[in-house]
C-alpha cells in the first residue's frame, strides 16, 4: 500500500527515441489534459536548465502552472529538475526507447511522480 499523493497540478514529462534526431523530450500538462489539449513542447536532449525553462514556459496552459484564479502556483524549479533529470537518464541510457511520468503531481513546493512507464529497446 502506499500513500496517497494530495490533489494538486498534473504535468507530464516523456521521452521517446527518434530515428533522425535521437532522444527527443516532451511537457504539458498531464492526466487527461494531456490528450484533452495537446499542448505540449518537446526539445532535443540533452537541455540546459534554460530550454527546460522554456518547454514549462512554451505551452499555452503555462498560466495555470503560475497559479490561476484559486489555484496554487506549481513549483516550476521542482519540473525544471525533473526536466533536467529525465535528460540525463535518457543520455545515459541510450536503450530506454519511450519514458512517460504521468502523472507528475506538482505543489506549491515540491512534486511527485505517480506513475512512471518505460520501455527499452
């Protein structure tokens, strides 16, 4: 058994190996908004901490993630981490084909990942 993680802002981050450009990394909004909306950013990995920044700040749902009417603002420096570390766990392993955290549960501070799916080549 295992605690449940609190209500709070679902993102998405994933991975997946692309043919022509490598390992390629993906953001949005996760849960059922991920399908629902489509808004998503990808970027080549590995990414800076500054292109990390720019895939929270590129999808169009960003103003929910700064806190949007009575709602927490999400804690962005935790999903620029978990960016930042999802990067290198593709770099350094080349045989993980496909990577989705979705649910990533992000608070006022903090994040969890819930539920978590690799596949290897």
């Amino acid at each position: 058994m295992q605690q449940m993680a609190p209500k709070s802002t679902e993102v998405i981050v994933g991975a997946v190996k692309d043919s022509q450009f490598g390992q390629t990394l993906m953001f949005g909004l996760g849960g059922i908004f991920v399908e629902l909306l489509k808004d998503i950013t990808l970027k080549i990995a590995p990414i800076t901490e500054a292109e990390a920044v720019e895939m929270i700040t590129g999808v169009k749902a960003y103003p929910i993630l700064k806190g949007y009417r009575n709602t927490l603002p999400a804690d962005i420096d935790a999903i620029t981490a978990i960016l930042l570390s999802t990067s290198r766990l593709v770099m350094e392993n080349p045989e993980i084909k496909e990577l989705d955290l979705n649910p990533v549960m992000v608070y006022e501070k903090g994040a969890k990942t819930v539920d978590a799916r690799i596949i290897l080549e």
